[in-house]
C-alpha cells in the first residue's frame, strides 16, 4: 500500500507541476493604451519639359515662306507629390515668332499654330490617374490652353508626353532666324 500511495501522491505532484507550467500569468494591462501617429505630408505639384528643338519644313528641309513647319516638344513632364487625390491641369501657351536684328516682320501663332500633346504615360510604382488629351490651337481664345487634364488620381503621380508642333509660315515671310517661346504649367484641378 506504500507503494501505491507513494505513486499515487507522485503523480498527483507531477500533474500539479505540469499545470503550473501550462497556466499562463494573467497579465496586467496599463490603464491608459498609448496610440502611435504616422503623419505623411503632401509634397509639390510641378512640370517640367525637355530641351530646346527646331521646327522644320517637310522632311526635314529648312522653313520656307508659304510652307508649315513642324516639331516635336518631348519630355513634357507633370510631378504630383501632393500624396492626395485633387486633379491637375496642364497648360501651354506659344508667343509669336520674332526676327533677330534687322527683321521686322513676326510669324503670328495666333489661330493658325498647332500643338497635339501625345497621350500621356505614368511612371510605375507610383500612385494613379486617369490623364486626358485636349488638342490647342493658339490665339483662339487668348492665354494658355488645357493639353492634358488628370482626373481619378490616387497618391503621388508621374505623367510623360510629348506634343506634335505645327506653325504655317506666311508666303511673306522675309529671311531670318526666328524664335518663340513655349510656356507649360500646371494648376489644381
């Protein structure tokens, strides 16, 4: 019967041990959980464009009077590190063409020139929009020109065109080198 109590009371204190190691310690929480903050802040809208480039006549030949020139402005090139979800608006607007030294005359852009941006591509990686084209004819109703617009955008966006020039020299035009200047921006939707 010693046997049998000292096996019996064995494992009743292996049993107690065991439950001691399973039972876990009731924990004791604060009184007053602390909350962490992430604050992400909204960077700039801008655009940027490539360089400089020529109009020329067709295939390549230099500008003659009575003739359309054409070009090509790549790299336009809208930012959005707002981080928001507000639309952009991209605007273009064209001077007339002036003579150097000793010509007086200008080519007008006013009604006759033409800019046609390209669809737009968005860089990847980045947040979202839905861009849309717009084609401008200068000079018809004065200042700059809507030639892509976002809409549906989500977080930091990055959108690429490039745009297809086109200006008719009048049949009057006297010789000389003649230059414009082409301005982009970018406002709030």
């Amino acid at each position: 019967m010693r046997k049998s109590s000292f096996a019996a009371l064995a494992l009743i204190g292996s049993v107690a041990l065991v439950g001691a190691a399973v039972t876990p310690a009731m924990a004791d929480d604060e009184p007053t959980p602390k909350t962490a903050t992430i604050e992400i802040v909204g960077g700039a809208l801008s655009i940027t464009s490539g360089s400089s480039f020529a109009l020329l006549g067709t295939a390549g030949a230099a500008a003659a009077p009575g003739t359309t020139v054409s070009g090509i402005a790549a790299g336009i090139t809208v930012t959005d590190d707002r981080a928001g979800t507000t639309g952009w608006t991209s605007s273009v607007s064209m001077a007339d063409f002036t003579a150097g030294t000793g010509v007086a005359t200008e080519i007008s852009v006013e009604g006759a020139g033409f800019y046609t941006p390209g669809t737009a591509t968005q860089t990847a990686n980045l947040g979202t929009s839905s861009v849309a084209v717009g084609t401008v004819q200068f000079g018809t109703t004065g200042g700059a020109f809507v030639q892509q617009t976002a809409t549906n955008v989500s977080g930091n966006n990055e959108s690429t065109w490039s745009a297809d020039l086109s200006v008719p020299i009048p049949a009057n035009t006297l010789a000389g080198t003649y230059t414009s200047t082409i301005t982009h921006s970018v406002t709030t939707a």
